[in-house]
C-alpha cells in the first residue's frame, strides 16, 4: 500500500506541473487572440485524472500536501502603487463686469 501511495503521489506531481505548462500555454494563446480550445480540453481531462488520483489517494489514508516546485508565472502582476488623485477645485463663476482686466 505504501508503494501506491509513492506512485499516487509522484503522479499527482507530474500531473500539476503539466497542468501549470498547459495553462502557461493557454494564457498565451488567449493573449493573441487564438483558439484554446484544445488546450482547454486538455486541461479539463487533467482535472478529472487528478481528482479520480486525489480520491484514490485519500481512501489509501494518505492526507499530508503535495509540494511541487515550479516556476510559476503568477497570472496578474501585482498591482501598481496608486498615485494620489487631487480632489477638483470648485470654481466660482464671475460676472464679466467684475473680472480684472
């Protein structure tokens, strides 16, 4: 039982990091403004490998996490500092008379 759990484990790891690539690839394809569908697809298929995986695995008792290291590209940039914004002065309107000229 000890040597499922290993290979559960080693294919839970390899699944994610293939996983993590097709997203990276998706990302990119959307960006273009191309076609992912079939990626996508792939991606969904994973998903459902992963949780008959993740299933088997809890049934076995095994619980603790599955660390993956990865390089990773986070999907939005951290944001920017905001800049103060001045509120807009209020403007009086004069009579024409009265302006200086």
């Amino acid at each position: 039982m000890d040597n499922r759990i290993s290979e559960i484990r080693r294919q839970i790891r390899a699944l994610r990091v293939s996983m993590l690539e097709a997203e990276a690839i998706m990302r990119e394809q959307v960006n273009r403004d191309e076609d992912c569908s079939f990626v996508a697809g792939d991606i969904l298929k994973m998903r459902t490998v992963m949780s008959l995986l993740v299933g088997e695995r809890t049934m076995l008792g095994d619980s603790e996490p599955i660390l993956v290291n990865s390089s990773f590209i986070p999907r939005r940039a951290p944001a920017a500092p905001r800049s103060v914004v001045a509120m807009p002065v209020k403007r009086h309107l004069v009579p024409a008379e009265k302006r200086a000229r």
